[in-house]
C-alpha cells in the first residue's frame, strides 16, 4: 500500500484527491530499492523539489541497511589516496549536519556518536602497515595520529597488552544504521515522496531507449527516470540495462555481546574483526565477509573466528554475554568499488549499488551525487571511476 506524506503541501503536479488531501499524481523519479542508499536518493532529491517514490520489495532498510554495523569508517582502514577516498571524506562530513536536520523533520535520533576508530595492532608487520596509514593521511592534513603501545592502552584501556602500537582516527565516528534509513525514509515522506514496501520491481519499462517506468507484480508505475538500488540483488536488472551488473552477495556475520559496562570507550578496529561500544554495555562484533550466494545463515565458524579476533584485541570481551547474531548480504562489485552513474543507452536509467562494506557511510553522498545527476544532469564531485560500463576485473571483489 502506498505510504501517504505525513506533511501535506500543495506544489507542483500535484492533486487533490477524493478526500481532500493532497497526492502526487505521478512520480518524477521512481527507485528501485528502500535500503538506506535508496532512501537517501530519495530524500536529497525531495529536497531539490523532485516527486521520488521509493519501492522495496519487503520492508524500509529490510536487508544490509539494518544488518550493517554502522561504522563510518572514512580512514582507519583506507590505504592508499584515491577517488573512493574522496568520496568517503565527502560523506562523513555530512553526517553531522545530517542528523540534525533529519532530527528536527522527523524527531528521529539517528545516534551519531564521536567515537572515533582506534586500529591496534598485533604483529610489526601490522604496526608497520599501520604507521604508514598514518602517515600519508596526516601528510594531507587528516586526523591521525601513531599512537605507541602505551599510549594506546592510555586511550583505551580495555586493549590487549600484547598492542605492539595503534593508529588513532578521531574523526570517524559511529550511527545507528537502522534509525539513518528510517529517518531518511519519513523525510522523504515530509517533503512530498512517497514510500511503497512489499513492492516487488520485476522490470523496467522503457519505450525504445527511454525509460518509461517499471512494472511490479501488481502494476505498471510510469516515470521518466528510473534509480536502480537494489543492492545484492541488483543483478536481476542486467536484462534491462543492457549491460553487466556484477553485483554479488558478500556476507557478513556479526555478534551482539553484553558486559554489565561497555570493555571499550572507541570503536576498536583491527585487521580482521571490530567491535563498537554501546552506553548500554553492548558490544557490535563482527564481521565476516564471505561469497556464499544468498546464504544468510549465521554459523558456528563465522561467529568463532570473529569472536576469536576480536578478543584478541579486547580480551575482556571473552567474559560478555552473547546476546543476538545476524548475518546480512552487502552488495559487491568485482573491483570493490560502487556502482553510481547513468547507464549507457538506456535514457532516464541509472544505478547507484555496490556499495560493499561502506554502504552506510556513502548513503550521504551518494544520496546527494545522484540528485545532482538527476536535477541538474551533472555530479559536484567526477564519478567516472564508478560508471556502471566501467570494465570489471575478473575474481572476487577487494575490502576496501
């Protein structure tokens, strides 16, 4: 069923229905998919006075936006200078104006906490790896700081002894993913866009190279710019885009454990496991990342090894109390990188998916690029990296 605006405004190309109230007669732009990507598209283009309808098959943020971790994680783990690291800066910087406004339209607590990310390390092989991240980042005039053994420990006292040094991030911080979407989603509401769930998209509809619309199970839905975001299942589109989308599922297992108080005041991120304080004395442990299919089983061995280097890093965590595990698929291109841009030969198409491991953090900017390339026909910021014709490496896409 179709979710009304909670706040009525007469504009442009609206109508007032049989009840008075006012309806958007017929979407500008319609997009595939109500994760948190989707739902931030759909915001920033209400925004610039677009009429977005947001469809998704099950539920708003029902997949990987809610079973993220939440992380903004824009340094701690970036190696090297690049676009995608440009980009990444671009929408961590929003977030906290982001949360104001989305709390003030909404009166949603998105949870924005300055955390920070601290990357302990165990070996000198990773100490080393760590020093140089610190390096070049602190060269460019980013935060980040090399922090010895005890001056890890200093900062974080629930580290490991066996610390041989950390990189200290103070500026990547932590959201309730979940509350983001949600937030994102009745925005969009509020400024005239409307949101349909268990909506299932099944084609898009196109008249020669111009796309039309799209057709649900029930329905044909006419639109002149279609947004596909449907994250790991953004695949079944390929017939319709006329290209490759080489989107695959790439799980990731994650753990809830609970001590009377949090063992961490940061975010604690090591090579192959984090975990994320919480007030409440819980604690977000994952992740794996595995290319299983659309297996969303969570197992023995993905939970043993997360849990086995995680407390490692924060061996007060072994006493925690497992309280709830989930497993979510991120959607991964073979590169790593997202996928955002029109699509070739296809007018009016676009995607924004493959988004891997930073989808939470990238929900602001991406929601902004695409708007821009809707409205005004033309991105702030070059994403010719990221174009959807863009060649593929062959194998199984990277961690960024």
């Amino acid at each position: 069923m179709l979710t009304q605006p909670s706040e009525r405004r007469i504009r442009t190309g609206s109508r007032r229905d049989n009840e008075g109230v006012w309806a958007i007669r017929t979407p500008d732009v319609i997009i595939v998919g109500g994760g948190i990507i989707g739902c931030a598209i759909g915001f920033f283009l209400a925004k610039a006075g677009a009429r977005p309808l947001i469809l998704d098959r099950g539920k708003v943020g029902g997949e990987a936006s809610s079973g993220a971790a939440g992380m903004l994680t824009a340094q701690a783990h970036t190696d090297e200078p690049d676009l995608l690291f440009d980009l990444k800066l671009a929408s961590r910087a929003l977030y906290e104006p982001l949360a104001e406004e989305l709390r003030q339209r909404t009166d949603l607590d998105i949870e924005y906490r300055k955390l920070g990310h601290l990357v302990p390390a165990l070996t000198e092989q990773e100490n080393d790896l760590v020093g140089t991240r610190v390096a070049w980042q602190a060269a460019r005039g980013l935060p980040a700081v090399r922090l010895t053994a005890q001056e890890a420990r200093e900062l974080e006292p629930g580290l490991s002894p066996a610390a041989r040094g950390a990189g200290w991030f103070p500026e990547d911080h932590h959201v309730n993913n979940t509350a983001v979407t949600q937030a994102l989603a009745s925005a969009t509401l509020q400024l005239g866009g409307q949101v349909r769930v268990d909506c299932t998209v099944v084609d898009v509809m196109r008249e020669g190279e111009r796309v039309t619309g799209v057709r649900t199970l029930e329905e044909t839905i006419s639109a002149d710019t279609v947004i596909l975001c449907a994250g790991a299942w953004s695949r079944q589109f390929e017939r319709a885009a006329g290209l490759p989308l080489p989107i695959i599922p790439a799980k990731g297992q994650i753990v809830v454990a609970r001590l009377a108080t949090p063992a961490l005041q940061h975010v604690v991120y090591g090579t192959e496991a984090y975990a994320i304080p919480r007030p409440s004395g819980e604690h977000i442990i994952g992740s794996t990342v595995e290319y299983v299919g659309y297996d969303k089983r969570v197992t023995v061995e993905g939970v043993a090894g997360i849990l086995a280097r995680m407390t490692a890093l924060a061996p007060a965590l072994r006493e925690a109390e497992m309280v709830a595990s989930w497993a979510c698929l991120r959607p991964a291109a073979p590169d790593g990188l997202p996928v955002l841009g029109p699509i070739p030969g296809r007018r009016g198409l676009l995607a924004a998916t493959g988004h891997f491991r930073n989808g939470i953090l990238l929900a602001p900017i991406t929601g902004k690029l695409m708007a821009e390339l809707v409205t005004d026909g033309k991105s702030s910021i070059p994403l010719e990296p990221f174009r959807p014709d863009r060649p593929y490496p062959s194998g199984l896409p990277t961690h960024p």
